[in-house]
C-alpha cells in the first residue's frame, strides 16, 4: 500500500482515474456534508434508488456490519456506515467497511483510491484512529491511497 496525506480537493482525483471514496447513510439522504457534494457531481441517488423504493433501504438498514457498494461505471465507492443520516458511526462499523472495501478492490483490480478524511466531519470519528485503520487494513496490498484535505 502507498499511503498519501494531500493538501487538495478529493474531486481533482477522479480525472485521474481514482475512484472516490465517501460515507454514506443506509437511508442514503445525502443532504449535507461532502455526502451532498457527491451527489451533486456523481447522482448518486438516482443510480441507486431509480426503481427500487425502499428495497435500497431495506437491504442495508439495521446493519451492524456495514456495507461498501462500488459504482462501477462512476468509480465512487460508498461505505455504508450507519443507518440513518442523524446517526453516529462507530470505528467498528468503520473498520467493517474498510475490510470490504479491501475486499472489493482487491477482486476488482481497483489500485488507485481517493477520500476525503472519512468519518470526520459531521460523523465526529477521530481521523487519528480512522487513519491507523485505513494503514492497517490496507497495508498487504498494493492499492494506493490519496487522503485529502483542505
């Protein structure tokens, strides 16, 4: 794994053949936070819920285990972390997620990942310990890792 802590906007990234990374609730609103920002880029909610009501919900609420869904054609991962917008994650939802995520970029063949500091923000996680997952979780791969920040 190359491990990276940059200065820059996560979006530069995807032009350069990233995939991004964000957090996400199971009720997928999307209404603040960088959350809102990917929406507003990518339309998520439209690729997700187009069709399926509240099977979208039904699949990932009540999960204690998270969820990490890829757009393939889109190259956003989301890491399902909580069940609803309002809720907090945990670092063991967190963690959960990473390991998926692993796990998906490894049978993907994905090697190039951007993220803002995930959990941080609204979901007041300490960047401290979501980092130390991030390396430890990552570290037997060759998957490289742009963490930014402004």
């Amino acid at each position: 794994m190359k491990y990276e802590e940059v200065k820059g906007n996560v979006f530069d990234y995807y032009d350069q053949g990233y995939y991004l990374v964000h957090c996400i609730s199971a009720d997928f609103k999307l209404g603040a936070g960088i959350a809102k920002q990917f929406e507003k880029r990518f339309h998520l909610r439209e690729d997700l819920l187009y069709g399926l009501g509240d099977k979208w919900y039904k699949q990932y609420a009540n999960t204690t285990d998270g969820y990490a869904l890829l757009h393939g054609k889109k190259r956003i991962i989301d890491l399902v972390t909580k069940e609803r917008f309002w809720h907090k994650p945990n670092m063991y939802t967190m963690d959960c997620c990473l390991k998926k995520m692993r796990d998906g970029c490894i049978k993907n063949d994905i090697k190039k990942l951007a993220m803002p500091k995930i959990g941080c923000g609204l979901d007041k996680l300490k960047w401290e310990d979501v980092s130390a997952s991030i390396q430890e979780i990552f570290a037997d791969t060759d998957i490289e890792i742009k963490v930014c920040y402004l």
